[in-house]
C-alpha cells in the first residue's frame, strides 16, 4: 500500500472497529503462516527434502502485512501507509 486514503462517514467508530477487527485476524493468520512454515521446512530439512539454501522466507518475499496508521476527525477517517524512509532507516532505531 503507497498511498493514503479519506473517509468521509457518519459511522466512523463503527468502521474503525471493523477494520482494527480485520486487521486482527489478518496479523494473527501472518503469525500461524510464519509458525507452519518454519515447521514445514524444519521437518522437510530433517527428511532431506528441501535444500537448506534455496529457500526464501515469507518475510524474505515481501510477503509481510502492511501496516498503516488511521486518525479520525469527526466524520473524516484518515488511512496513511507507514513507509520506512530513508530518513528513518538513518535515524530512527
């Protein structure tokens, strides 16, 4: 996600715990895919089916859940993608 939205709705409250909802589900189905496929390789390594250095991780793909900060005003929901910049990677630990 490189771009941000805005929302404008009179059930703001009402959106935000249904995406902070999903949002929850979606980190936690992250968490069990990153648990299943390090067993998965674990044990495909111990069997001497997978080569232990031509795998690349879900991390190591880009595969990795966006994550974004919303901000409310009123009856405005504002959606902004947190981007690493290069003035982050710099200075900020």
């Amino acid at each position: 996600m490189t771009f941000s939205f805005h929302h404008l709705t009179l059930d703001s409250e009402i959106i935000i715990k249904n995406l902070m909802h999903k949002e929850q589900m979606y980190v936690e189905e992250y968490e069990l895919a990153v648990e299943f496929e390090k067993t998965f390789v674990e044990d495909g390594i111990k069997r001497g089916l997978v080569p232990e250095t031509s795998y690349l991780t879900m991390a190591e793909r880009g595969n990795v859940p966006v994550q974004v900060v919303m901000k409310r005003w009123k009856s405005i929901i504002s959606v902004y993608p947190i981007n690493a910049t290069l003035y982050h990677e710099e200075n900020v630990p």
